[in-house]
C-alpha cells in the first residue's frame, strides 16, 4: 500500500517586481498584510508552559528586530560617509556606531566575534580615509 502525499502549495512573496521576490515561505506559513508579520501555524504548542514559551519567543523575535535595524543603521552610516570621503562624518558616525554595536552584545542581537569583526572593518574603512 502506497501513502499519497498532500502536496502543500508554497506562498511567494508578493513584492514589487524592484525588489527580490524569489523568497519562498516554508509550507504552512502565511504572510499577513504587514511587511513584518509573518504567522507561523505549522503547530500549536498545547501544554500550557510551551504556549507560554511561544509567545514569549515571538515578542523577542519582534524586538530584536528592530534592535537589529538600528545597528546595520548605524553601520551604514559609517560606510556611506566612507564612500563620500568625508573624513569628519566618517569618524563621528563610527564614535556613534560602536557603542550601539557594543549594546547589541550584551542584548544578544549578535555574537561578540560578530561585533568585533564588524568594528575592525569599520575601524579600517575610517583609518583609510586619512591616508
């Protein structure tokens, strides 16, 4: 006896054609009208602490992505005064991107190794200038 298989449709994503939409969600994901809002149904947790444990993880996941936001901000910033060739904004948006990139560490938004590399490029990109 052969199982037949459902097949589960995949959702694409429907962004506007300048952006790249090849994404393909897992299967049982829907995509709210928000940009962010993807909701995951695949199960529900049905003993009381996992339920808990879920939403908690969501609000996190939720916060942590605008912690993460702001520090490729941050780090933008200091590329695109790098690329400008301003030597002034390039060093005053690193003073301003390193402790953001410190904070980021100890929220645990990126691992200190990350961190550290992103600095020293940053360092290296804004010491480059004065050459």
């Amino acid at each position: 006896m052969s199982r037949s298989r459902r097949s589960v449709p995949q959702v694409v994503d429907n962004a506007p054609p300048a952006t790249n939409n090849t994404r393909l969600f897992a299967p049982g994901w829907t995509v709210s009208p928000g940009f962010f809002q993807i909701k995951r149904n695949n199960r529900v947790a049905n003993i009381k602490s996992a339920r808990k444990r879920a939403k908690q993880a969501e609000k996190t996941r939720l916060h942590k992505m605008g912690l993460r936001s702001k520090l490729r901000t941050n780090i933008k910033n200091v590329i695109t005064a790098v690329e400008k060739g301003d030597k002034d904004a390039a060093v005053a948006a690193y003073k301003a991107a390193v402790p953001v990139i410190d904070n980021m560490i100890n929220k645990g938004v990126v691992n200190k190794n990350k961190a550290a590399r992103h600095k020293s490029r940053l360092n290296k990109m804004v010491k480059s200038l004065a050459a």
